[in-house]
C-alpha cells in the first residue's frame, strides 16, 4: 500500500506538471516546472536530469533552496509547506542566472528611420514619413539577467510583422544583457503605425518589457487627388473660405469629376465682387521645418492662383501667412513646387490653394512632404 501510494503521488505529481519554460539562445536556457497542487506532493523525475542548486518560489515571492533525493528511480522532491499554490520550480540553477529578479529590460535608445527618439517620454512619435522607414531600432538592456532572445516579439498596428513582410533581427551582447532590435518594417500601408515590443528577461518569471513608438506613412496632405467628397460638393478634409469678401462677392469651390489629371480635380471659381478665394486644410508640421508643396494647377484664361501657408497667432507669435509667387496662366495642367518654412512657436498650421480672379482655376495631385 505505501509503494502504490508513493507511486499514485508520483504521477499526481507529473499530472500536475503544467509548464516547461525554456529561455534562448542556446547560452541562455531556463528549465522551470510549475507545479499545480492543493495536497502534499512528491514528485519523481526520471534519471538523467540535472539538478544543480534547486530552488522553489515560496508563497511569499522568495527563491529558497529545494531539498531533493537521488536514486536509481531518478530524482525526488516535495513541494515545502510554504509554496505557492502553483509553484515554480528551477532544478538546474544557471550560472549566470541571478535570483531575485522582478524587474522587466529596459528601453534605452530607439530611433525611426533617422530620428531619434526620447527612451523616458511617455509617448514616443517620430512623425510623418514621406517614405516607408528602412529601419526601426530599438536598444534594450537588463541589469542582472540576459534578455529572452526567442522571446522577443514586435507588432505592427497589432500585426505580426510578417503581415507586412517585415522582419526582426536582433544583435545581443557577449553576456546577453544589452541587445540591438533592428526591425525591417516591410511594405506598410498609408496611416500611422504603432509598433509594440515585448521583451522578456531570462528568468523563470520572465519579467517583460513592453514599449511602443508610433509613426506615420499617411500623406500630410489628406484627399491630395480631390477623389474623396461628392460630385459637385466639397472635398473632404479641406474646407472653403473667401478672405476679404464684399458683400457682392460670389465664387464656386466644388469636386469636378473627370475635371482632374485622372479623375477629379478641385475647382475655384470666382464670379463677382471682392475675390480672395481659399481652399485649406490643417496640416501637422514639425514648426523649424522645410516643406515641399507640389501638385499640378491649370486655369481656363488669365486667372491668378497660387499656394500659402498660415501659422496660427498665439500669445506673443504673430501669425505666419506665407504666399508663393501668383502661378502664371496655363491651360494645360502645369507642375508646380513651393518650398516654405514652418515657424516656430505655432501649433495649428494650414496649408491653402488660392485665386483672386473671376474665372475658373483647378488643381489636383497636391502633396506635402519635408525637404531632404
């Protein structure tokens, strides 16, 4: 009756065997057993595993010294009164491992693309990209165990990075405790991104960092085509104003379909009165930057038309209102590039298309993107 009981223990024991936790790389592995148990339990392992200064993790959060038997049958252990009530248990204690440990890796550098990105702030953003980032970089170090390497994951806007074709590669120190992720972000699509890192250390707790940056690969300029609004109304994301208008003024700012390069175009028409008509749209610049607006204009006869930028006034920052040179007149659809500055001190810029005569302009393809 005692060997049928040790022996139905026993397998109560491997019954109760519910996780095999194993850390990577090769130099960094963790061999746990969680034990799940409401009875006293001693467990069996067969021969051949390596036990080298065992350990359990008390109630309490303590790492405490396990008391274990060798025979013929293979090593034997019960869990002590004070365990959890789901108990970890490390038989083969790695030389580098240092217990206690409950703080997670930490985030030290990160970058997108070329800018750099403060670690400690609460948000990181790196902004508008006008081109797809060649690289996401971020540092991590633990201070007393090495980082989990296999563990280690990145999403993109909650994907895995293969969704996008992208790929993680990461560069770890010689004592595995500060490593380099370098993430290929892949082909993204149009919008702004939120890439997530979850980085685990090597213990058997498995502390984890978790750190997220955002960045942009949306156009600065919404609806730039003019293909998003209804026929003959107003497109969307822009908005239509007349600056300066007596009260004879009359003007028309509409969605031509068919009008465009392909497609739809915008177009500006004043019919009478005072004419300072504008189409704008709040645009999120960086304030000390250089911008590029292009796109393409054309007129139905010597109308005048152009581009400007305004920075709203605040406080003791006057307000910015920067106009290119008038367009000339062009009845074919004409490129055209204005660069301008964003001054500092502003945080609600807004980018207009303009025309002060009677008669018809049209523009289309408009985009925004920083000078290189």
């Amino acid at each position: 009756m005692r060997t049928a009981g040790l022996m139905a223990l026993a397998l109560l024991a491997l019954l109760a065997v519910t996780h095999l936790g194993w850390c990577a790389p090769a130099d960094y592995q963790v061999h746990t057993i969680t034990m799940s148990a409401s009875v006293p339990v001693k467990a069996t392992l067969p021969p051949g595993v390596t036990v080298n200064q065992p350990m359990y993790l008390n109630s309490a959060g303590e790492w405490k010294p396990l008391e274990v038997t060798s025979s013929a049958d293979g090593i034997s252990f019960s869990l002590p009164p004070d365990a959890s009530h789901r108990a970890v248990i490390l038989l083969d204690k790695p030389a580098w491992l240092v217990l206690p440990d409950t703080d997670a890796p930490t985030l030290q550098a990160a970058s997108v693309g070329a800018v750099a990105l403060d670690p400690a702030a609460d948000a990181m953003d790196a902004g508008h990209f006008w081109e797809i980032p060649s690289s996401i970089i971020c540092t991590v170090a633990d201070r007393l165990n090495p980082v989990a390497g296999d563990r280690v994951r990145a999403y993109i806007s909650g994907r895995p990075l293969g969704t996008y074709g992208g790929k993680l590669q990461m560069d770890q120190s010689s004592d595995g405790k500060r490593a380099d992720l370098i993430i290929s972000p892949g082909n993204l699509p149009e919008t702004k991104h939120t890439v997530t890192l979850i980085v685990p250390d090597a213990t058997p707790a498995h502390n984890i960092l978790t750190a997220q940056l955002a960045f942009s690969t949306a156009p600065l300029l919404r609806n730039g085509d003019f293909e998003q609004g209804r026929f003959g109304g107003t497109p969307y994301g822009w908005r239509i104003a007349g600056w300066g208008p007596d009260s004879e003024t009359k003007y028309e700012s509409i969605v031509v379909k068919g009008a465009g390069r392909s497609g739809s175009a915008l177009r500006i028409t004043g019919i009478a009165g005072s004419l300072y008509l504008v189409v704008g749209q709040q645009v999120e610049v960086v304030p000390g930057q250089t911008y590029l607006l292009s796109g393409y204009y054309k007129t139905d006869g010597e109308q005048h038309c152009g581009v400007s930028l305004v920075g709203k006034a605040e406080g003791d920052v006057k307000q910015q209102h920067v106009v290119s040179p008038a367009f000339e007149p062009a009845a074919d659809w004409t490129p055209y590039s204005w660069e301008v500055t964003a001054e500092l001190g502003h945080s609600f810029y807004e980018i207009f298309v303009w025309s002060k005569s009677k008669g018809s302009v049209y523009f289309d393809d408009l985009q925004l993107r920083p000078k290189q």
